[in-house]
C-alpha cells in the first residue's frame, strides 16, 4: 500500500468506527431532556480530573487510574486528554485526545466533544459541585455517565452524592462500574 493511501484509509477507519458509535448511541434514552449545568467556574473545570466510575466503554474497559485533563486552548475551547493504565496500574499507558468546545454561550455544560475527525458528539455536564469539586459528565444518551472528581479517592459520602444524582437524572446506576485510583 503507498504512502498516500495510508491518511484515507486511516479516516475512513475512523470514520466507519464513528458511524458504529453514533448507531450505538440511538439505542439508548437521549440525555438531552437532563438539563446541562448553566454555569461553571472554569479556573476549577481546567487541569485533571479523576473518573471515579463510570458506565463501562469498550474503548478504555480495562483502564484503571484514569483521568481526563482540560487543557485551555486560546480560542476558548479545549484539549482533553483521556489517560489511564492498561489492565492495571503496572500496564501500559493509554491517552486518547479529543477537542471539546462550548456550544450554547448560557449554558456552560452544553458542549461537543470531537474524538475522531469530522465528527462533534454531544459531551454535556450535568451536574456540577465546586464545593465538592466533583461532576457528572454524559454524552447524548444514558449508555454514557462518567463520575467525575479532583480528588482521587473521595469520601464515600461524596461518591454516594453522585450515584444518588445519577439516579435521579434517570441514569441506571446498577451499570456504573468503580474506577481504581491511586493517590499521586
């Protein structure tokens, strides 16, 4: 295969994996009834941020220690990078990348995530607690939940606060799988 086919066949791989997400996706109850948070302090939103639990992926089902960082870009929007550990903590690091960027001036958690070429999924904060520094982060359908905190092992009464507000937005909490951490 030549050098110049290698760029196409890479995007239409991508492509044909981002089609296969989106059919996903329409099997499950949209999030867009769930109203995202309107404001947000960013200063806080900015830098890691640690995946406490989360319904399962395929893509990073095996990751422990993950985090997301936002990364300011000039233009008000991000970069974030997904990082976590293969297998275990001893496994091979994985980062994938992805722009995000705000789509609804008033309300600061709608946005849209970018993780493959051409292509802007919904990425909505729909719960957000500066106090506990903690939020919940879903995509368009209930299939997507990450519990998210700046703290990596937070008190229990802190992660049983988002599970409690994760079933009442609608999501089914008995899917959400706890994500190993290590202090750093």
């Amino acid at each position: 295969m030549t050098g110049s086919r290698i760029p196409a066949l890479r995007t239409a791989t991508l492509a044909a994996a981002a089609l296969v997400l989106l059919a996903a996706c329409a099997k499950a109850p949209s999030t867009m009834d769930i109203p995202a948070v309107r404001e947000i302090d960013f200063t806080l939103f900015e830098g890691p941020w640690y995946e406490i639990a989360r319904i399962p992926i395929p893509i990073a089902r095996d990751w422990v220690g993950t985090t997301d960082t936002y990364i300011p870009n000039d233009d008000g929007t991000w970069r974030v990078l997904y990082e976590g550990y293969k297998g275990g903590f001893e496994g091979k690091k994985g980062v994938m990348k992805q722009d995000l960027k705000r789509v609804d001036p008033d309300i600061a958690g709608e946005m849209s995530a970018r993780p493959f070429p051409f292509t802007w999924l919904p990425y909505r904060l729909i719960y957000w607690n500066a106090e506990d520094r903690t939020m919940l982060v879903t995509s368009g359908t209930t299939d997507y939940l990450w519990l998210m905190a700046k703290d990596p092992v937070p008190p229990p009464e802190v992660y049983e606060t988002l599970v409690e507000e994760s079933r009442r937005l609608g999501f089914d909490v008995s899917r959400l799988e706890r994500v190993p951490q290590r202090r750093p």
